[in-house]
C-alpha cells in the first residue's frame, strides 16, 4: 500500500470471506468495531511516519484486536511457586465434589430460595448451615460473601454507635488494605484500645468493661504475622470469662479459621474454629477460601440469638452469599463430615503430601526435561495463615542465564506458567501443581526453553 486513500474501506473489509468468518466467530458489532478501529490505527501510525502495512498484515492486525478484545482476562495457572494458599492466584483450588456442585446448581434452576414442601418461597440461609452447626457443635451458623464481611456485619449489627474493646496487639492489617480500626469505623462501632503492642493482660479487659459501657468485645487472630519476644496475651477463656462476667458477648475473628489441627502435619498450631466455640466466644467468624479449602465464603457460627439479629440485618442482604458458593462450600464441608479432607481438598492434600512423593515428581520432571537438578525447599502455607511457617519439599531447579526472563515467557504461556526464583535458579515446587497439570508445566517449560 502506497498511501492511505489504498486502504480498503470497513465494508471491503467485512464483505470478504474473512470477514465473514470474523463475524461468525465474534458477531458483526464487534468485528465492524475492530476493523474501523484497526483502520483509524494505521492512520495514526502513517501520520507517524510509519509505512502501510499490506493487505495481509492488515488482516492479522483485525483479528489480533479481536482475540485481544474477547480474551478472558481471569484465567486459570499452574501455580508452581510452592505458595499453597497464593492470595494473588485465587486461594484454595476447590475439590471435583465442589466443582461438580456448582456446576449442578448453576447449570439450570435450583430450590436456592424456594421451601420445595411447602411449596412456597424459602431462604437461601439454610443451605451450608446444617452442616456447619453439625461439623463444630455451633447453635447457628450464617454464610456471607467473604470474611471482612462477616466481620462488618457483626460489627455493624451488633455495636453500631457502640464501645468494642480490642487489644492494640489485634489492630491488624490484611492483604488489600482491610485494618481492623477502618473496619469498624465502618460499622460504626466505638473502638476501644487497650494494652499495648506486645503485652495485654487480662486486666486491661477488665479494667474498660468495669469503667465504661462495652457492648462487645473482640479479637482476631494475627494470622499473617506474628509478635515474638517480651509479650504476653490471656487465653481467649479468659477474656471470654471476663466479658462474660458482665453480659458481654464475644465475637472472634480467626481470618483464615481451621476445623483441622495443623500440627499433625509438622506445622505450628492455627486456631481450630472449634476450640474458639469451646472457649465460649459468641461469634465466630473465618473464611471459605483458605484453610476451609472451599469457595470464597464469610461463615459465622455461634449463639442462635445473635446470628437472628445478623440474618435479619438489612447489610445482610448485601453481603449474602450466592448459589455457586453456598453449593461448593456445602461440598467442601461434606468432605470434612465425611473424614476424607485430607484426601479430597486440595489445599490439604498439598499440606500433607509426603515428601518422598514430592521428590519423586520433581526427579521425574528433571528426567523428562532432561535439564536441572532436583533441590531442596520450602513450601509455605499461606493466605494469611501459619506466618513463619514452612514444610520442607524437593523443587526442579533450573540453572538459566536470565531466570528472570524465563519466568517472565512462562507467565505468558497459555495457561500461564508460575514459577519463583531461588539463589538465582528458576525453580517449580510440585506440592502446589495439581497432578493433572504435570504435562502442562512440562510443555510450557520445555517450550521455553527451546
């Protein structure tokens, strides 16, 4: 093409064959929107300086602006980073049960608000709850959006306008810039520090619930970070005695929140959901997505009088979970009543994978790669649980001129690849690749590579 009265028209363009084939797989709307798009680029780009491209350069410019304008851009990975709970790549990966669950609910209708006895209209509140009181012994349970939500709608339900006394050692901030003080400005609660950063005693509690009008006190757990050294804080029984003593509920919130204990699995102790039950906390709040090993999800177990008061809040409906969610995470919780999560949640099989197995996988994608080595690691938790905490694990290692770069081509593989780099190798943790990926991880390498 010589100069720009050469370019065909959008018509030309979208009355070829190719552009009928543009609008049978896009729809004339977005393929005529490419084209005149592409079109108004190229003349930019010739009152730049830049030659005309050919007719058939032209054509691969439409459909690139198409696949770019139609791709998704939530996309599923091969998360190799031995990060099991990586917030950045979508937290737990759910088991079959909970895909197939959703998939079931959402590929047509479903009873989600509908009382099929009675024939009338139901509530979508009793889906997950029977097996939530069942699994942690908890009078009632409620299932919101996310944890922050649960926490605000407590907050907000309950202390609007009120005093809510909480340890400085608590004020915590998660990813995305969720703090406990901002939380409960929100809610309109009164926020009432007491101790300091390391040490609170169980007299600061005392103290405040003896001066002041409190109508409730929380804690929450520091789930990813941790104070070590000259500190000090009493037992959850104890301040639950202490608010207790006078009428006070207690509300606990355990971020991540865990109904199977970690230290089996070599790891430091998580506060398990029932032990904050036990303790005698009113309410319980922690989340779907982490250690549950489910889908996104609030769950707040506890006293029935005061999860009534949450359901019939008007923010309850704003934050109210959907069908998808309330039917993977029912299947989630199947697998804990079921005592086989260890088996089937992913994140748990991961957790306790045994570590012969792990070093037999990367010695097995070393020898199909024919290239690395096979070294030794550590596999973290994650997602705002276990800080500090690692398990052992065996990772490939490739030892590459720009590792960096090879990480970067990785991320552009369909599926993206994720790797990390450690002491100046690329290096793939098989704990956190699920087993039907291996083939995948090995393709997108070894094209990489080559």
């Amino acid at each position: 093409m010589s100069d720009l009265r050469s370019l065909p028209s959008v018509d030309k363009l979208i009355n070829t064959s190719r552009g009928s084939e543009w609008i049978a797989g896009y729809g004339r709307p977005l393929t005529v929107e490419a084209v005149r798009a592409t079109l108004d680029d190229v003349r930019a780009g010739y009152e730049m300086g830049e030659s005309l491209p050919s007719q058939a350069e032209l054509l691969v410019k439409v459909v690139d602006k198409l696949e770019a304008w139609v791709a998704p851009t939530l996309r599923p990975v091969v998360n190799a980073s031995g990060v099991i709970i990586h917030t950045n790549l979508g937290r737990a990966p759910m088991s079959p049960s909970a895909l197939r669950a959703a998939s079931w609910v959402s590929a047509g209708y479903s009873n989600l608000e509908y009382d099929l006895a009675e024939g009338k209209r139901g509530t979508r509140l009793l889906h997950a709850e029977a097996l939530l009181t069942r699994l942690t012994g908890a009078e009632d349970a409620l299932v919101v959006n996310n944890n922050a939500a649960a926490v605000l709608l407590a907050l907000t339900a309950l202390a609007r306008r009120r005093r809510v006394v909480i340890a400085r050692s608590q004020l915590v901030e998660i990813g995305g810039g969720f703090r406990i003080p901002d939380v409960m400005k929100q809610s309109g609660a009164i926020l009432v520090e007491i101790g300091t950063t390391n040490r609170v005693h169980l007299r600061d509690y005392q103290k405040v619930i003896n001066e002041q009008p409190v109508k409730l006190v929380m804690r929450a757990h520091r789930s990813n970070f941790a104070i070590i050294g000259f500190t000090t804080e009493p037992a959850l029984d104890e301040i639950v005695a202490a608010a207790h003593a006078s009428d006070i509920p207690v509300l606990d919130d355990l971020g991540s929140g865990t109904l199977l204990g970690t230290a089996q699995f070599g790891l430091a102790h998580e506060p398990m959901v029932q032990e904050s039950l036990a303790a005698g906390a009113d309410l319980v709040c922690f989340s779907g997505d982490k250690l549950l090993g489910g889908p996104q999800a609030g769950i707040i177990l506890g006293r029935s009088e005061l999860i009534s008061k949450l359901k019939k809040h008007p923010l309850a409906r704003a934050v109210r979970s959907d069908k998808l969610a309330l039917a993977a995470l029912s299947a989630t919780l199947l697998h804990y009543l079921k005592d086989e999560a260890v088996s089937e949640i992913p994140v748990w099989r991961m957790i306790s994978a045994n570590q012969d197995e792990i070093q037999a996988r990367a010695q097995g994608w070393m020898t199909t790669l024919k290239s690395g080595e096979v070294i030794p690691g550590e596999s973290t938790v994650g997602g705002g649980s276990l800080p500090g905490e690692t398990l052992p694990t065996s990772s490939l290692a490739l030892d590459l001129p720009h590792p960096d770069r090879f990480l970067n081509l990785l991320r552009e593989n369909n599926p993206p690849i994720i790797g990390r780099i450690q002491d100046g190798l690329a290096v793939f943790d098989p704990r956190t690749v699920l087993p039907e990926q291996d083939e995948i991880l090995l393709e997108g390498v070894q094209k990489c590579i080559d």
